[in-house]
C-alpha cells in the first residue's frame, strides 16, 4: 500500500474547471506529502477548506521525559492507563524519540464536538478493544478488534466509538508508514511471499458530502501542541477525491505468518515501518519443524535499536506473567531473551497463540512519566531463577 484509489465525483482532467449545477466552481485541493514528490490525493471540495473563523490559545501535550538515557529492561502495564473522556487527552505517551510516539489511549466517548489533525505526524492506531468508525473526508473505515488504521498526517478526522470501553496503541511517525519495500515490485504490487496482499486492505468507503455552514471545531496538532481552530464549513464537504494519499485500515489477524523449519528473525513478522523503526506483527502460527528445532527465540544482543513489544492477547511463550496491555522495553546494547524456563517449555511444541505487537526504534526512546505510573517494577532482574539471588 497504497495504490490508486477514486470515489465520489471527480472531473476528467486534475487542475481544471470542474462546475456544480449552479455554475459555481468545486474547489480542489492537493493532499500530499514530501513536498509535491511523495504520495497525494487531489479532493474535491464544496467550499474553500481555508475558511477559518477564529483560532484559539495553543496548549501543549507535549511528552515529559522521566529517563533520558536507559539502560535497563523495563516493562509496563498499558491497561492501568487512566481512561478519558476526551480523545485528545486520552492519549498518554509512553515512549519517543525524534523519529516517533509510542501512546497508550482509553478514550471512553466519541469526539462528537470537534474534529482532529496531526499535522505532524502519520498515525498508526492499533485497537486492541472497541470497535466504531473512523469518519474522514475520503469516507468511513469501520474498525474493531485486532485493526491497524494507517492516518496520514494531515487528514481531518472524528472518531465514533460504539461503547465505553477501548484501547487503542497510538504510533506516530515523523515520516510516512508504508509497507516494506522487499514485499513490493518496481511498480508497487506485493509480491507472491509477502506475507498480505491488496485484498486484505480495507479503503474508506460510504464517502459522505456534507454541504454545512456554520461553526466546526478543528483541533489541530502541530510540533507537540494543540491548535483550537473553527472553520465556516464542515470539513467532510468532499464532492469527489482519487489518488495514493488516504487513511487505510489492515487486520493483524490478515497477516500471514512466515514459518521456517528451524527459528526465523524477527524481520519475518515486519508489517510496517518508518525512518528510524519497524513494526512487526506476532500472530498465531506452526512453529518450526525440524525434528531436533528450539521454538522459543534465541537470545539476542539488541544492538543497533531498541525492542518494544505490545502484548495482545494469548500465551506470549517466551516471558513469563504477562499480562494483556504489558510493555516490555529492551533497550539496544544489552542482550536479552526467552525467561527462565521458557527454552525448555517451547521444545516439541507444534503452534503458538501469541498475538502481539513489536516497535524496533533504531535510535534510543525516552521514557515519559506517564510510563512511570504504570511500570512493573523490577523486571529487569526477571531473568532470575529461584537459585539465583535477587
């Protein structure tokens, strides 16, 4: 992803005149990225997108670094993140660096009074628990358990939640989040051996023209603060758009594993990936099956990036007591592996259940403080056996 995608009404040629039924002229619009050489979409608005009524006082939500510089494994409890009414402040930052967030959110109701803009970074948006729609200019994506939404920097959004309860792993990516280029052709087509093709991407549909005047609150993130600005028209006022730049939706539980007969690198289970980070989806799968195979990873020195991995659901065979929501942090240049007992458990078992989310940064991360509130204290010393002294 992506490739060329159009909905609604679009004129034969881009950058001409394209009339309503009154004579008056659509308003066209160039979504894009890296200047005018990445990835775009032109849309077709009723009304200029550049009416703004008034704009308010920015505040920030900025991180607040409590470790600067880590050398040590820790983890945390993602599910003890204090739940929100308000989406914007549910997002609570757990780790960053210059090239990504890595957010936790329990947003308990619909941002049903403004819509949202990062226009700082693409998001890439987990949910863990929820389900509800995702409502753009390009049209809605319905969502529920297991989805990764894939938010362009730039779009307008609001999302409509269908209860209460939801848990979303937020990413944002100072860069675009695209597919691995080894999984692709010189013209873009996932091969034969990636491990998902075309099929399995879920693009906005249902595009809805909304032909309001009045006042619409925009929240707009810019460089860690939040702009409050209202509009003269509604933002989905989208008559017709096409192109390469648009949000997308993917299942993890789409992702088809690859399997080896002795244990394969994690760089198998890559999904997605940004300047300075990978994202790797660990799914249920057969395990290895030579006669004499270790399952259970092998230890590994993280030398070259960090390793964060986001626990889902099943039995994650390689640690022992986590929980659902758990963050585990290795950082790079200390090794790290299977806990104790884990190597000899995996031995003469055929499949795994595990479902769970990996983040490799390749430079450090900061810890926030409010990773701080939910960390699991000690665990760096959970590689000891009960022989061993603590």
């Amino acid at each position: 992803m992506p490739s060329y995608y159009k909905a609604g009404t679009i004129p034969a040629k881009r950058h001409t005149v394209f009339r309503k039924k009154d004579g008056s002229l659509y308003h066209e619009e160039l979504f894009g990225t890296e200047g005018f050489s990445g990835v775009s979409s032109l849309v077709y608005h009723l009304n200029p997108p550049t009416m703004v009524k008034q704009k308010g006082e920015p505040y920030s939500v900025r991180p607040v670094a409590a470790m600067e510089d880590n050398m040590q494994a820790l983890s945390f409890k993602g599910f003890e993140v204090v739940a929100e009414k308000d989406y914007i402040k549910s997002r609570k930052v757990i780790f960053f660096n210059d090239d990504l967030q890595v957010s936790m959110a329990a947003p308990t109701a619909s941002a049903d009074e403004y819509f949202f803009k990062n226009a700082d970074a693409d998001e890439l948006i987990f949910v863990h628990e929820g389900d509800g729609e995702l409502k753009t200019p390009f049209g809605t994506l319905e969502f529920g358990y297991g989805d990764y939404l894939v938010i362009p920097r730039g779009t307008v959004y609001q999302v409509k939640f269908n209860s209460q309860k939801n848990r979303w792993l937020i990413i944002e990516s100072y860069s675009p989040v695209e597919t691995p280029p080894r999984y692709r052709n010189e013209y873009g087509q996932l091969l034969e051996h990636s491990p998902f093709c075309e099929r399995d991407f879920r693009l906005p549909d249902n595009l809805e023209t909304h032909d309001e005047k009045g006042e619409f609150n925009l929240m707009i993130k810019k460089r860690g603060l939040i702009y409050p600005y209202v509009y003269l028209s509604h933002p989905f006022d989208v008559v017709g758009w096409d192109g390469f730049n648009y949000p997308y939706a993917f299942s993890i539980f789409n992702f088809e594993p690859i399997t080896g007969r002795i244990h394969m690198p994690p760089p198998i289970h890559q999904t997605f990936q940004g300047n300075g980070f990978v994202i790797c989806s660990f799914v249920p799968r057969l395990y290895d099956y030579h006669p004499e195979a270790i399952p259970a990873p092998y230890h590994h020195s993280n030398i070259d990036s960090d390793e964060i991995l986001y626990y889902v659901d099943g039995d994650f065979m390689s640690r022992n007591n986590i929980e659902k929501g758990q963050f585990t942090l290795h950082p790079g240049g200390i090794p790290h592996g299977p806990h104790p007992g884990a190597i000899e458990r995996s031995i003469g078992k055929k499949s795994t259940e595990e479902l769970a989310v990996m983040i490799d940064p390749f430079r450090p991360v900061k810890v926030t403080k409010e990773a701080l509130k939910i960390e699991v204290k000690d665990y760096y010393k959970s590689w000891l056996t009960e022989e061993e002294p603590a």
